[in-house]
DNA sequence: TGTCTATGTCCAATATATCGTACATATGAT
DNA sequence: ATCATATGTACGATATATTGGACATAGACA
C-alpha cells in the first residue's frame, strides 16, 4: 500500500520492482529490518523476498548490519547515487546558495525536488536562531501539502496533475480535504507568478516560501524554499522573495548540467 | 565480460542482475548512453537491455539526459545513496578528516573502500601544491595495483584472496606479472604493521600512504592514504605515517557506526 | 539506386522466477 | 507439556520473463 505496484490482483510481481520496492522501504524505514519483517510490512511473499534479498546482498546493494541477520541499503547504492551526483552536479552549487540564504535570512533555507509522485527535502540549511525549524531530508511528503508542491508539478496539465498525484495525497494532515481544482488553481497561479507562499498546512506555526530552479530545458527541476515563523515570514516577506529569487537566479545559471558531455 | 555474471554458458541471465549490471556500466562509463549502445557493449541481448531499460526508466531509477533516447542513472539512485551515507555517517568525519590532512601534509589526501572486489577511491582532498596529484573518484582499480589494497584484503584467509581477486588483475598496468604470492605476502606484512607504502605501481612519479580504518566489529572497513611525489614521500616519510595513524585513530572513535540503532 | 549499419519495436518459445506450501527450529506464554 | 509466534529453508507447479529473430525506419555511402 505504499508504492505503485497493485494493478490488478492475482498478478505475480515482478523480481525488479518488488526489489526496488525493498529498497525504497528500507530507505524510509531509515533502519535495518530482518527480511521477515520487510515481506510482513510491504505485503510480499516471505519466499521472493528471501530470494531477492539474497540476491541483492550478492551484489552489494543490500549489506548485512545491525546483526540478527537484518539488511539495510548497501555499498554500492551509495557508488551509484555519488554517480548520479557528479553527473547532475547540482550539489556543491546548492550547498553554497542554501548557505548563503539561510546567513541572509536566518531563517532554514531549503532545496526540494520530487521523488516519483512524492515531494522530498534534498538540501537543507538551518537558520541562525535560538529555536530553529528542521525537517528531516530524504522522506517522502504529499506533494499537495508543500509550497513546493505547486511549483514541482506545474508542467504538467490539469488531468496529468490528477493523474500523478495519489488521491488519498489531498488529505491533508488535519484530515480536511483539499479539492484538487483547488490545488490545480494554487499551481497555475504560483507557475504565472513564478513563486508560491502559504502558511504551512502541516503544522500551525511555519509560513513557506517557494520558488523554482529550472534546468536546461527550462522544465523546473526543484525548489528553493525558506521555512520561517509565521510572523517573520509575513514581516519579511519582499526581502524573503528577493534573496529567493536571486538564488534561484545563480543557481539557473549552472543548474543540473552536467559537467562532461 | 566486465562483471561477474558469466557462470556457464547458454544459460538466462536473471533480470536483477542485469539491470545492476547496467547500472554499474552507466557508472563506470560517466555518460549517457543509448540502450542500443549499451546492449552491445556489455555484450546483452538488446531486447531484454531494452525490457530492463524501460522498467528501470519506470522506477526513476534511470533518466532521460542527454538526448537522443540516452539514459543514465536516475535520482532515485541518489535518494538511496543518500540514506545509506546518512545510515553510515562516515562522510561528514571523513571530509574534515581529509581536510586536515591534506593541509598538514599539503600532500593529495583520499579516503578509499572496497566496491566489490575492486578498490575506489570515495573521497578525495587535494594538497596545496603547484602540481596537484588527483585521481578520479569512483572509479574501479584492480586491488593489486594500490597500496590501500594490501590493507582492504588482510581479513581473508590467503585462499579467499586468491578467490576474491580477479587472477587478471595481478597483471599490472606496466604489463608486468605480479606474483599472487607475492602479493599476499605484502598483504600480511602490511597487516602486521598497520600501514603499507610504496613508489606506485601505476605512474612513476607518485609514493603512496595507507594506513585502514576499521569498523566497529574491528574489520577494515576502508583506508586513508596520502599520495605524494616520490621525494616528497621518502623524505618526510615518518611524519607523514604519524599523521595519517593519527587521522585514522580519530576516524576509529566514530567510524561506520550507524546513528540510530 | 542499392547496400550497409544503427536504432527501436514486436512476437512467440521455452527456460525459469515467483509463490504457495510444507518443514525445521527457537522462544515465550499459558 | 502444549500452543503460538517468529524466523529461516526447501521444493514443485505454473505464470511469465528472457531471448532470438523478424520487421520497420532512417541515415551514410558508393
């Protein structure tokens, strides 16, 4: 019930995806699990996925550790993403403008990308205050409750935003629905006006600024975003959008290109 | 006839590790490339690299880049690199770590590990010096030509070795044979020391460091070296074997341990 | 024009991967 | 002692994934 892979039912799955699957549970699972334990909790076989955890651990995508026979994500995951990392080299310019934003603003600077139908915090860099707001990087967040989420999906059309987004995603925290035409106006309206801003919808506290990075082609890549409390962000907000926006500005001019081609 | 994947002959290959395969191929080659291309170069039958190319695509595990219908490795990759160096929190240490070396000694400092049964260098620091020495990152080197390599092997018994190691690799890049014996001999000699050195193997210029760094259960779980001109080397010799036990010994306080458990 | 290579798609045959089930063992509760 | 649960292994049946080869297209070249 977390990825995509139902279809219909009494189809057997295939080895690749219910391999990835693993790794994605484990990714945000964030600990080792015994194999048990994984076929109980995505609702696998405990044959295939015995199988195909050992056949992951030959090849060094999954690793033994935390003892008992538990697995976590391996070696070699870690080789293939610094790849993917060095070719897209969006990293070390990112590293530097959240830097720069967050000595600005002293508040948490953010860069924010989707991961399949999900939002996800990539980067992040803590404001200089006495009560700082985090977020933990890596998970995966219904797009329709993030600022970002209005940029992230606006190249696509209306029916392909419906399409994309899981339906269960426009309920929101506090379990009052958010009516996608709702959203689907938010998107156009942030994409016309090239930023979105809101007081967060998942907590009570934080206002959300968001503006897009672009890539080669012009399709947004990701978001710069700044996390503030809610006074601040609303005191603050021209000068917040400017230094957001002249981020955003360097970062386009040397975005996920890659270095050798 | 790059991985380990041939077994006997006339058999299926499994999809799992054909997909990993071309994955590891993307890495080695740095560069997008056309199922077509790639179905040819590691020697695959193109309907099924085509089949596994399109399934991986699916997973995010793959992307378009570069045109042409070329493919490289995908964000996905990057997410669950990620969580395993977030898991594994060696990275942040081992950068300050490196840092500190490479200005004390002005010397090329790396951090490298075992990926498979090859050596890789995961990080790297640069010296302050006119002519700087680097290597790439993430490449693949057979363990026989590096001075890391003598350490990254001593927890086998002399037969795993031999088992472990590609008897091709034991040709050096000067076409040179080196003797498997030999080898492991130097492989116990550096065991006992704790730190092996030598004029590299690979160029004729450069002396290498490298002293392991070891895991929790007390394996060596990777190594840190200097590699300085060979003068350079000789001739500070001491000092630089103090500094990187000296760096070693700190990275062993807090080394792969995992940050929740 | 004809021929060659490079590229991608489609399809049927069969080798095999997935999965249900049974089995083995350990641990803890009743 | 008996039962229930958690964990890992073994194996056969069958649904299907892998594969070779046919087919289509486009460009290069002579």
């Amino acid at each position: 019930m977390d990825a995509v892979q139902d279809e219909a039912a009494g189809k057997r799955a295939r080895g690749l995806d219910r391999a990835f699957e693993i790794l994605d549970f484990l990714r945000h699972k964030r600990q080792a699990l015994k194999p048990n334990e994984i076929a109980a909790q995505i609702g696998a076989p405990r044959s295939s996925v015995y199988e195909l955890v050992n056949l992951l651990l030959r090849n060094g995508i999954l690793e033994f550790t935390g003892g008992e026979g538990r697995v976590y994500l391996g070696r070699k995951l870690y080789f293939l993403g610094a790849a993917y990392e060095n070719h897209f080299d969006f990293t070390r310019e990112c590293e530097a403008t959240l830097e720069h934003l967050a000595d600005e603003t002293r508040e948490t600077a953010q860069f924010c990308m989707l991961d399949g139908n999900k939002y996800t915090v990539v980067r992040m860099r803590e404001g200089a205050r006495p009560f700082r707001i985090s977020t933990d990087i890596g998970q995966s967040v219904p797009i329709p409750w993030t600022a970002s989420g209005r940029l992230l999906v606006a190249h696509l059309s209306d029916q392909e935003i419906l399409n994309f987004i899981p339906p269960e995603d426009f309920r929101l925290p506090s379990s009052e629905w958010l009516e996608p035409q709702t959203f689907i106006a938010e998107v156009r309206h942030a994409e016309r006006e090239g930023f979105f801003t809101f007081n967060s919808i998942v907590d009570s506290f934080t206002h959300c600024f968001a503006v897009p990075v672009r890539d080669d082609e012009g399709h947004i890549a990701g978001t710069l975003c700044l996390v503030t409390p809610r006074d601040d962000g609303l005191a603050n907000r021209d000068r917040y959008l400017a230094c957001l926006k002249k981020a955003a500005a360097d970062l386009n001019q040397t975005p996920t290109r890659q270095k050798r081609a």
